[in-house]
C-alpha cells in the first residue's frame, strides 16, 4: 500500500468541550505544532480548562448542530481541511429512557454537518467517530469482531450510532465525500463519568476520603478490551494522517477482560478495603456481552498499536480522577 502523510491546517472538531473532543484536542495539538483547532460546543464542559491552556491554538463557538443554516455559516467560515465528528448524546443507560431525544439529536447533527459539506462543495477530510455498539449482541464464533460483521445494534443510543455510520458511508458513496469512520471499544476516559471504568474509579475515591461506603455497580459479566485514552487518541490522529479514504477501522484494546475483572483490578490499588454491590438502576435491559476486535486492518494501514501498558492505565485513570473530583 502507497505510504499516505496527510497534512493540515485547519481542523474542525463537533464536540470540542466534551471528554473526548478535549482530549482530541490537546493530543492534536501535541502532535502538530503549526495545526489550529475549530470546534463547536453546545454545554460548556472543558470550555475553561482548554481556554486557559491553550489560548492561541483553540477557537471555539457554541453552537447547536442541530441547526443546519448555523452549521453551514460556521463550516463556511472557517473551511477546515479536516473535520472529527464526535459530538453526540452517548448516554447508552439513558438511551433507554429518552430514546427519542437521543436518537433525534444523534440523527440530525450528523446529517447537518454531511449536508453541510456536500453543499458547500469544500473537501475536507471528515472522521466519523463511531462506536463498537454498532455490533450490539455477537456470537462467540463472531468474535474478534471485524469491520464486515453486520451491525445489529442493542439500544437506543446504538441504533443512532448505526444510522450516522450508514448515512457516512452512503455520503461517501453517493457524493464523493472523504470520509473515513472509526468504530472505537471501550477506552478510559476519567472525564466522562457515566462510563463504568470512571464510575468505578470515582466511587473508590469517594470510599477513601469516607463520602461513601459501597461501591455501586451494574452487569459485571460483559467482556471487553480496554484501550488506554492515549492509546486511542492516536489512533484517531493517525486516521486522518494515514487512513484509507472510505474505509471502516475498527480501533480497540486486544486482550479481553470481564468487566468485574477490570473492578478487581482497580480495587486493588487501592489502599482500601472495598465493598461492592449491585444496584438494579445501573443495568441495562438489554446489554451487549463480547467487545473484542479485529485491529489488524486498522493496525496495517496506519502502523498504529497500542502502547500503554494495562496496569498503567489504570493507574493513569484512578490519578486522573483524584485530580478532577
């Protein structure tokens, strides 16, 4: 395969101020030094925390995407050469209860910002950030997952991750838009709460300082492979640096683990003596049970592979939250 190096100048983030897009951000800027970042936000989130670290590099505008006249004026704008689809109500356990509104907003702002581009006749490169929740409920035979395995989403939330995957790839087709779409598993992220791996470090947290006795805690059954946030957050650099316009990557973690394994695990640096109990509010009607992927693809096109070790992760992430909550 022909050795591709893209360079940019001017990258548009949706979602800037959410735990992903700030980490995206700061790892872009640490791997590009002459790159601007662009980026929308709707709720405030890590608006300050960027603002304050990098001033010069990072320009921000609320906006909602749900609204195609603004998203067309601000795209038009700034005409960045790359673009990273992340903002999305990723609420998998809400999704159950206000599907309409998350499926809605899901929809919508992917297709404004398609839309967007294919009308404006600009020619960025556009990541579509997606989920392994695509799969939703796999045989064992099927695992690791490749990227041909026919979505068959689980939830609420999924079916809206599914539908923003389908519409890319038939953007790209139909219209000639570059776009390339990640399907990332499961990765630590200590800024977002209502992933298992950050509720479980920030109740040890809590039982250390004596603000809470019992760890609370949902399906501890399903079997994922935990990618480290940095990990991960280079993995979606180098899509864009070396990706194959067109093509679907999965981006994950290789070795399984349960998900009470990953709880035992992290008790364990604890100094504490932990226990731990289900709380009936915390599972899911229906949950999916084997995340484990195929990366070979990814890996081959991009010479990309994980390099942070299991045990530091956790470590980075247990810190990392003793430092925010």
């Amino acid at each position: 395969m022909k050795e591709i190096n893209r360079n940019f100048k001017k990258c548009f983030i949706t979602g800037l101020t959410g735990s992903g897009g700030s980490y995206l951000c700061e790892h872009i800027l640490k791997r590009d030094k002459k790159i601007k970042i662009y980026g929308s936000y709707r709720t405030k989130g890590y608006l300050k925390f960027l603002q304050k670290k990098y001033k010069k590099r990072v320009f921000f505008y609320k906006l909602n995407l749900q609204s195609y006249s603004k998203t067309k004026k601000l795209i038009n704008k700034i005409k960045p050469d790359l673009i990273y689809h992340l903002a999305s109500n990723a609420d998998v356990r809400g999704s159950f209860d206000t599907p309409k509104e998350i499926i809605e907003n899901n929809n919508s702002v992917t297709l404004n910002l398609l839309e967007t581009v294919r009308t404006l006749k600009i020619k960025p490169l556009v990541i579509i950030c997606s989920t392994s929740e695509v799969y939703g409920i796999v045989k064992k035979s099927e695992t690791p997952i490749k990227e041909i395995l026919k979505m068959n989403p689980a939830n609420p939330y999924s079916s809206s991750k599914a539908f923003q995957d389908i519409v890319s790839q038939v953007y790209r087709r139909s219209f000639g838009l570059d776009i390339i779409i990640t399907r990332a598993f499961s990765y630590t992220n200590a800024r977002r709460t209502n992933l298992f791996q950050t509720a479980f470090a920030k109740q040890i947290i809590n039982i250390e300082r004596g603000a809470k006795n019992i760890l609370s805690h949902g399906n501890l059954k399903s079997i994922r492979c935990i990618l480290d946030v940095d990990d991960i957050m280079e993995a979606y650099w180098l899509t864009a640096k070396k990706g194959v316009i067109g093509e679907i990557y999965n981006i994950g973690g290789t070795k399984p683990i349960s998900i009470g394994k990953y709880l035992k695990e992290l008790i364990k640096l604890s100094k504490m003596k932990i226990k731990c109990k289900q709380d009936p509010n915390l599972i899911r009607p229906v949950d999916v049970t084997l995340q484990i992927p195929n990366v070979r693809k990814f890996s081959n096109h991009t010479g990309w592979k994980a390099k942070t070790p299991f045990k530091v992760s956790m470590k980075k992430l247990l810190n990392e939250c003793r430092q925010l909550y």
